[in-house]
C-alpha cells in the first residue's frame, strides 16, 4: 500500500472575504451560496460537506501552480467559519465517495502522467493503481460533473 495525506486549506486567506458585500464578491468573479441539501457543498477547507443552512463562497482557486500547460485553477466552495480539516493520512475524506471523480496524477514538476474518471467508490483502488507508477508524486481529485476541486492527495 503506497502512503499517502490530503490536507485541507488554510482558511485565513478566506476569511476575509465573508465580509465584503455579495457586489463586491461578484467583481472578483465570487458568490455567496447558501447550502441547501445535505450534499452538494463540499468545502475545500473542512474537506466535510457544508450542512443545509450554511454559508459558503463559491470562487476560483489556483489548484495547480505549475510552470507548464497543466497549470489549472477552478471552482471550490469555502465554508464561512471552516476549521481546518486535520491531515487525512491513507484515507480519502468522505466528500469523494458520493461523487462521480475525475483524478488526475502529476509528477513532481506538475506534468499530468495519468488520468482517470470514476465512481466515488472505486477511488481508493485508483489513488493506489496511480501512485504505482513512482514519478506520481500528486493527485488532483476532482467532481466530475461539476468540476469543482476536491483535494490534493499527495504521495508521503
């Protein structure tokens, strides 16, 4: 079994920005959204799902700082308040076994080796299958369908 961690983000840069206004939020390309099921907002800093009632940004984050053509960023919703999620190590959080997944394995320079598409269920499998390979040094783990980012499940 290959070792592996996924860390949540540090919720300080975040913090800020639940006290602008929603206009103020909208010309930085942000939104304020409410959670409104029990599923379906997946904070990137918790790494847990916002409950029904909860208050979250929607906003784009720089997930793949590389220097090269994989160099991405995409949409994450942050919890108003989040804690950061403690170091997950050698296991998934549970945000990704309800999702359809897109993961996405680089090496150690950021270029994309591998890639695949699953059901949330079948992730631990593929997390291990990629990290086979020993120049994947990262996974990306995306939804999908909707593309937001998950987390980052790097290589121990």
């Amino acid at each position: 079994m290959h070792a592996y961690r996924i860390d949540g983000l540090i919720p300080e840069p975040f913090a800020p920005l639940f006290a602008l206004d929603d206009q103020a939020l909208r010309a930085h390309g942000m939104r304020r959204v409410t959670a409104d099921s029990p599923t379906g907002y997946p904070c990137r800093v918790s790494l847990d799902e916002a409950a029904p009632g909860e208050r979250l940004l929607l906003l784009t984050f720089e997930h793949h700082a590389c220097d090269g053509p994989y160099r991405a960023s995409g949409p994450i919703f942050v919890r108003e308040g989040a804690a950061r999620a403690p170091t997950l190590r050698n296991r998934l959080p549970v945000i990704l076994a309800t999702r359809h997944l897109s993961l996405r394995a680089y090496d150690a320079d950021g270029w994309m080796l591998h890639a695949r598409a699953l059901e949330g269920r079948e992730a631990e499998a593929a997390v291990q299958e990629l990290f086979d390979d020993p120049r994947v040094a990262q996974i990306h783990a995306h939804n999908a369908r909707y593309g937001c980012f998950l987390c980052r499940i790097e290589r121990d």
